[in-house]
C-alpha cells in the first residue's frame, strides 16, 4: 500500500514514515462495528413503536388513539412513554460515556470497546424476552450503556491508529458502520411488521449480532499505540506502532507519542483541565459539532421516518418501505464522505451540506404548511415531493454533518485532555439525541410543519459557525494540532498564549 509520510511538529525537518497496512485496515473494520449497535437502535426504535403488536402490549394508548378515526394528524404519536421508550437509551448513553472515558484512560480503548458489547448484550436478551414495559425501559437503558461506551472508545481508537493522511477516512468507517445498522434495522422492521405476534421480539433481538460481531471481533484487534505509551508500556507501544505502520523505523513517531504522553501524564484532573483556557477551542468545537449535528433534524426523521410518512397519509408498510430507500441513501453517501474527506477536507463537506439541507428542510416545511392539514392526507405527487426533499436533506447530512460530528471531536485535542473533551462530545451527541427523540412528536404536535423551519434556523447557524469559527484539520497529524491549527486560527489563538500545557498553568 502507498507509503504515508507524516511530519513532526517536535522537529518539523523529521518526517514518520509508514504504509496503510492491511493490519491497520483490519482493526479499523472490526472496531468500526461498534457503529453498528448504534445505528441498529437508532433504526429499530421507529420501525417497532409503528408496529401494533408492540403498541397493543406495552402502550395500549395510543395503539387505540392511532386506530381511532379523525385522529389530528400531527398529533397522533404524542405519548410521554412511548417517547420514553425511544429516547431512555441516550439518556443512559449520556451518563455512562464520562465513565467510559476514564476507562479508555486508565484501561485502554480495547477493553471499553468489549465492555460495550457486552452491556448491549445483556440489554438485547431483556429487550426481546420483555414481558412488561419497566423490563423493555431496563433493557434499553443497558443497551444505552453500550452505546455510550462503544461511541467513546471506537472513534478515539480509529483516529489513534490511522496514518494522519487517511485518518479521515478510517474513522468515518464508524460512521458508515452506524447507517449501515439504520438500514439493517429497516430491512428487519419492513420484514417483522407482519410477522404477528412476535415481529417486534425479532427486530429487538437481531441487535445482538452486531454485539457479537464487536465482542468476538475485538479479540482479534491491538490496543492503540497511544493508549500503551499513555500508560507506560512502551515496549508493547512500539512493538505495536511497527506492526500497524508496517515498517521498522518508528522512532520519530514513537518519540512523538511519548512527548505527547508525558505531557499527558503531568495532568491528574484531565476534567479540570478543559476548564482552562487552552481547551476552550477544542471543547466548544467538539460540543457544537455535536449539537449541531442533532439540530440538524436528523433524528426527527430517522426515528419517526414510519411515522412521519404515516402521518402524511402513507399506509403503513409503504412508509417502512420508504424509510428502507432513505437508509440505503444513507449509507451510500456516507461513502461518499469516506472517499472525498481527506481530498476535499471537513469544511468544504459541511458548507456544501448545509445549503442542501437548509433548502430541504424549508421546502418541507412549505409543502406541509400549504396542505397538510389535521385530518387529510398528502396527495401522492406530494408526498413524493416530501420524500425527495427528505432524500436531498439526508445525502447531504450523510457526507458532512453525520460523520464529522465525530470524526472533527476526535481528532481536536492534544491527548492529556482528548478522553474527558471526547467524554462531552459524545454526551452532547447523546443528550441532544435525547432531547429531540423526548420532544419531537410533541413538538410536531404543537408547532405542526413550523418544526421543519425551526431545524432551518439551525442549520444557517451551523453554517455561519463553520465560516468563522472551525478550522480546517485534513491531513495534519492528531498530536500537532497546537501548533499547526490553534495557534494560527485568526480567533482561536488568543486561547493558545500562554506557552505551557494546560494542566501545568
Ligand atoms: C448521528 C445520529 C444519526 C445518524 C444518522 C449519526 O452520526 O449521531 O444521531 O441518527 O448519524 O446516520
């Protein structure tokens, strides 16, 4: 494979060399299948609260106010449990990712990854045997766990092993493992939706199989260079970085990660220390990036797509069939990113994406305030019309906002800080994820088609956040980001003044 060359910001005239080995390519594929639990979930919650075995069992409610003639058509889904169901796991994903740093710390990215798969296991099993809803909500919260465990330490341990100049790419392999569990999840919830009674207890279930894919996987895969020297294994640390370089002349970047690890090792209160003023670039970005990415909308549709289309009038398994063509679209311009990230850069991707996912969102907006009222339905060329517009609002989330709302937080800050700022971005992933999940079928009900001008508002804000505030990051190597970004950003480097790492201040 093509030699990779990396300069070295302790003495710029060195440059790492390295190959994208196949070894490196292995262990970003296995590790990346963490992306898969949590695109399952995110994909099987709408399919599974359409289904009326499910509503009958567990909220008989609204199975009775869905079925009930003249029901208001934006607000049929609103039911406090029924949301509680969806959003219960972020909630728990939330809380847990600030455990999971300080695992990834002092244990390793490797073990919190087997630790994930395991927590999400065990919610599976109570999930599909469920027989009231306190064991379908226990179970959700576990698989919440593994969730918050395996979105802390997978993306980490993909921008750690990767050569700076695919770094891109392979981390966005999580990314893709994440729409390609949506779409796995709408291929099962099209399929269970007539399997009567048990379709649901199916669909619940088949989570387990990305667990074990990662459970199983991950015995297969190292621990990441960083994570060995962080904690003093230097040895294992530079036998590894050989391996996954494929060559034998590491000491440049060796000696680079243990600089990097000492200065790392000086600061005991790595949570504290973002509070400094040297973390402020890194830890508003990494937050933003996040909360932006929820605010995108994306959620609103990729949780309630059955629902949605139901509500513009589709019959139920025409809109688990369309939800089927919006993963798969997904998914195919997640590639695209993959493919253009490191060639075209992060900004280029996010503007472009937010012009089309702006236009979207108020065409949508229009077409439903002109027509959809409580009670009719979307006439079929409508309707269609919506479909596109939420097609053109995915791809471009796809290849911008989705996959670098993790990629951007992960490779942003220097290593004594890059657990606990990581530990906020995931959280913030998670407690926005939560907040939309918790608020949008009552906000549909309450602000009607304005919900999709609300999203636009957002996304012009994003935009603006790009132009100014977030710096290109392609290409150059995770530990020189100081020097080489912050401190020759036109705003951010008034934070870089003082001349000691943070945690010495
Ligand atoms: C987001 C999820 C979203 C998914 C869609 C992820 O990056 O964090 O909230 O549902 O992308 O592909």
């Amino acid at each position: 494979m093509a030699p990779v060359v990396v300069s070295n910001v302790a003495n710029p005239a060195v440059e790492f060399a390295g190959k994208n080995t196949v070894y490196v390519m292995i262990c970003g594929i296995v590790a990346a299948s963490g992306g898969l639990m949590f695109g399952y979930d995110i994909g099987i919650s709408g399919g599974v609260t359409s289904m009326d075995d499910f509503l009958e069992k567990f909220f008989p409610e609204v199975f009775l106010r869905k079925h009930r003639a003249k029901e208001d058509n934006y607000c049929k889904f609103d039911n406090h449990s029924l949301q509680l169901f969806t959003s219960s796991l972020y909630l728990a994903a939330l809380l847990s990712s600030f455990v999971a740093s300080k695992m990834c710390s002092s244990f390793g990215r490797k073990p919190t990854m087997q630790a994930a798969s395991l927590f999400f296991l065990v919610g599976v099993l109570l999930n599909a045997f469920a027989v009231d809803l306190a064991m379908l909500i226990i179970g959700r919260i576990l698989l919440g766990v593994g969730v918050g465990f395996a979105n802390q330490a997978v993306p980490l341990f993909l921008s750690e092993i990767a050569p700076a100049k695919i770094r891109g790419a392979l981390n966005i392999l999580f990314q893709l493992d994440v729409t390609i569990g949506i779409l796995a999840a709408n291929v099962v919830n099209y399929f269970m939706a007539e399997k009567h009674p048990w379709g649901w207890r199916a669909a619940l279930g088949i989570a387990g199989v990305p667990a074990c894919i990662l459970c199983f996987g991950s015995l297969l895969i190292t621990e990441t260079p960083t994570s060995l020297i962080e904690r003093e294994k230097l040895d294992v640390g530079r036998a590894m970085l050989k391996k996954i370089r494929g060559v034998d002349k590491v000491d440049a970047e060796f000696d680079e990660l243990v600089r990097a690890s000492e200065q790392a090792r000086r600061v005991k209160h790595p949570f504290r220390n973002l509070t400094k003023r040297r973390s402020r670039p890194q830890l508003v970005i990494a937050i933003a990036m996040q909360v932006f990415q929820q605010f995108t909308g994306i959620n609103a549709i990729m949780f309630y797509a059955p629902v949605l289309f139901q509500t513009m009038g589709f019959k139920s398994n025409a809109s688990l069939l369309s939800s089927l063509v919006i993963g798969a679209l997904n998914v195919a311009c997640t590639v695209v990113s993959v493919v253009l990230v490191d060639k075209v850069g992060r900004r280029a991707l996010l503007l472009e994406a937010c012009v089309q996912m702006v236009v979207s969102q108020l065409a949508i907006g229009v077409i439903l305030a002109t027509n959809l009222t409580a009670t009719n339905g979307l006439d079929e060329g409508l309707s269609l019309a919506v479909v596109l517009f939420i097609c053109l609002f995915i791809s471009g989330f796809a290849w911008s906002w989705g996959p670098l709302g993790w990629l951007i937080p992960s490779e942003i800050f220097p290593l004594e800080t890059r657990t606990a700022g990581y530990a906020f971005a995931v959280s913030s992933n998670m407690l926005f994820t939560f907040v939309i999940a918790q608020a949008f079928l009552s906000m549909m009900c309450h602000m009607r088609a304005g919900i999709f001008f609300f999203f636009a508002v957002w996304i012009v804000l994003m935009c603006v956040f790009v132009v100014f505030l977030l710096p290109e990051t392609k290409g150059i190597p995770i530990d020189e980001m100081t020097e080489r970004v912050w401190k020759k950003h036109w705003f951010w480097k008034r934070f870089m003044d003082e001349d000691v790492a943070p945690g010495q201040a």
